[in-house]
C-alpha cells in the first residue's frame, strides 16, 4: 500500500526497514523510551504504560531503519543501497511464508499472524 517495510524481530529486539515509500506516506511506528512494545499483538489492545514514557517515531522517507532493543532507546539510521540490495536479496532466497495480515477497514494499526491453511 505504498511502502515496502522489512520487519526482523526476536524475543529482544525488532527492527523495521523502510526500503520504499510513495507519495506523502509516512510510517508511524510506537513504542517506549525503553524499547518495549505499547500493544499487544495478541489482542490488538492497548498495554497499560505509562504515556510519559512512550515515544512515537514518523518515517517519512525511504532507506530508514528502526531498532528498537528491549532496555535501550530505539535507534533509527539509513540504510545504504548496498544494505539494501542484501535485504531484498536474503528475503527472495526464503520459502515464501504463509500469512495472513489483519487489518480494521480503515484502522492504522495491523497485525501480521502465520495462516493456518496451506502451511506444509
């Protein structure tokens, strides 16, 4: 829908790549000072966190990068073409993966979930 996004993530860490964005696009991505998720994917709902510690971060340009590491401030950086080129070619060589994404008709917030038809 406009932007080509990289999502990595382990139980200490995630981190998203903004390759490609189009037109006025801007990816919003929410979390805390420290790291931590302020959703739970599971539900969809709200975590009860403090607002004095939650931070939002808008990319509105491509070839932008955001770690965010559980205990640290999240980071954010470019992401050079030869990076680039690694990611894009790394993610062709993997089996595609079977997923279903969740969205409200109009809602901002997804949820990405493995499918459970045609997993082999």
């Amino acid at each position: 829908r406009g932007c080509d996004l990289i999502f990595r993530s382990s139980q200490l860490a995630n981190s998203i790549y903004v390759l490609d964005l189009s037109g006025k696009k801007l990816v919003v991505v929410e979390t805390t000072k420290d790291g931590r998720a302020v959703t739970d994917m599971a539900t969809n709902e709200d975590l009860d966190i403090d607002e004095s510690v939650k931070t939002v971060i808008n990319i509105d340009k491509p070839n932008r990068l955001v770690n965010l590491t559980k205990g640290n401030a999240p980071e954010q950086r470019s992401v050079s073409e030869t990076e680039k080129r690694s990611l894009i070619s790394q993610c062709s060589e993997l089996r595609p993966a079977k997923y279903e994404v969740l969205q409200e008709p109009g809602g901002m917030t997804f949820q990405i979930q493995p499918s459970l038809e045609g997993n082999n």
